[in-house]
C-alpha cells in the first residue's frame, strides 16, 4: 500500500492468482485491456492469471469472451465489475513494483513480464501449423499510475513513453523476437494501463513526452520493472524448461 501527502492511496493485493490495484478513488485510465480497454474512469484494477495460450488449451467458453470472463473474475473477488482487467500467464509471485517522486508528481508502476512469446514489431504473425513454438505465452502488462492530471493527449503521450521504455530495456538486454530473429520490441499480447488524477484533483499536465518531468518518471518507473521482470522471467523460464 501506497499512502501520499495529496490523498491518494493505492493499495494492491493478491488474491486467487489475481493482482488486484485499488486506487482509492475514480482516475482516468487509457489502457488497451481486454476488458475496460480504451478511455474511462475507474477505481480497481485487475490482472489475473491464467493457463498459457487458454484459448487453444481450454474447451470452455469462459475463454471466448475475456471481458465477460474478468467480469466474473472480478465479481468472485468482491471488486467492483465496472474495472479494467488484463490477462497474463506470468505467475503473481513475479510482480514487480516500482514508484518515484519529483516536484510534487509520483509515479508508479506495477508490472508482470514474461517474453517466451517476445515478437519484434513488424514480423508477419505466426501461421497456425507453427502456433505450438509460442505456446508458453508471455506477457508484458505494465500498469503505470500517477497522482497528476493528465489531459487525454498527455495521457495517450504517456503510453508511448511507457512503450518506449520497454523496448529500450527489451532491446538493451537482447531479447530475442520467437522466431530467433534479435531485437523483440515486446511480445504479441503485451498491454499498458496508465491511471491519472481527475480534472481538479492533481497537478494539470497538457504534455507527458520524455522532455517532461512526469515522462521522465514514467520511463524511469518503467525501465526499472522490466529490468527486475526480466530477471524474475529468466530464472522462471529456466526453471521450467521442458
């Protein structure tokens, strides 16, 4: 639990293989998760796991629908449905967090990182007969919050610094794209959620770029979770093998 001056506090806990993130009050989220995604106001946020590569593991139709499904997920947790919801196959005891302050802003990240399923962004999708390569599927969600104000352009200029950041680190250690091929820039089902303060209750940004103080941050939180993702990724992945 996260407890700051300005009165927000964010609390996460793990509960039935689910990271769940309490905000504390409403924020505006810009997310591409599968269930939430897109622009909206909300107070919880979920990131649940589940078996690699469900759709083609599972018969049940409980796979077919991911927003449906978290819904449910949710509502098993006691968290309010009205949520935003990310699926991974990345264990819970491999979350990392990380959290920095400059000038009145904080910053922090919540994390699970996996890259069996790591692509470099331009590669043709893979064909059906060669599925089974990227079968252990790995994820990337980073879910990123501040206490500042983002206007919607500042807030969509926030997720290309996070996206940034985690290539930069993906690039930086050398992860290799499935295929073989080198420089992955991240895996085929990543997703980013970044949480901001509602008009009039933070610090107004109109711009969140890497020239900005809060993008600063938001690279800074972010590079830092891939960095110990990876590790944790690496050692379970070794573990696992086979």
């Amino acid at each position: 639990m996260t407890r700051c001056p300005d009165g927000f506090t964010t609390r996460s806990r793990i509960a039935k293989d689910t990271l769940i993130l309490d905000l504390g009050t409403r924020m505006r989220v810009l997310s591409s998760a599968p269930r939430g995604g897109g622009l909206r106001t909300t107070r919880y946020i979920v990131n649940h796991r589940v078996p690699s590569n469900p759709v083609r593991q599972a018969t049940h139709s409980k796979w077919e629908h991911p927003a449906r499904y978290l819904k449910r997920i949710a509502v098993d947790l006691g968290v309010d449905p009205d949520c935003v919801g990310l699926m991974t196959a990345v264990p819970m005891k491999q979350v990392v967090t990380c959290r920095k302050a400059q000038d009145g802003i904080w910053v922090e990240c919540f994390a699970t990182v996996g890259v069996t399923n790591a692509v470099r962004a331009g590669e043709p999708p893979p064909r059906e007969e060669s599925e089974s390569k990227v079968d252990r599927a790995g994820t990337i969600n980073l879910m990123v919050v501040t206490n500042a104000c983002l206007a919607v352009p500042a807030l969509v200029c926030a997720v290309q610094v996070v996206t940034e950041s985690k290539t930069g680190v993906l690039r930086d250690h050398a992860v290799p794209s499935w295929t073989g091929r080198p420089g992955a820039t991240g895996t085929g089902t990543d997703a980013v959620v970044v949480a901001c303060a509602l008009r009039g209750n933070g610090l107004r940004s109109d711009y969140a770029g890497t020239h900005t103080v809060i993008g600063s941050l938001i690279g800074r939180v972010v590079a830092e979770c891939l960095k110990q993702g990876l590790a944790s990724a690496t050692e379970w992945t070794a573990t696992h093998r086979g």
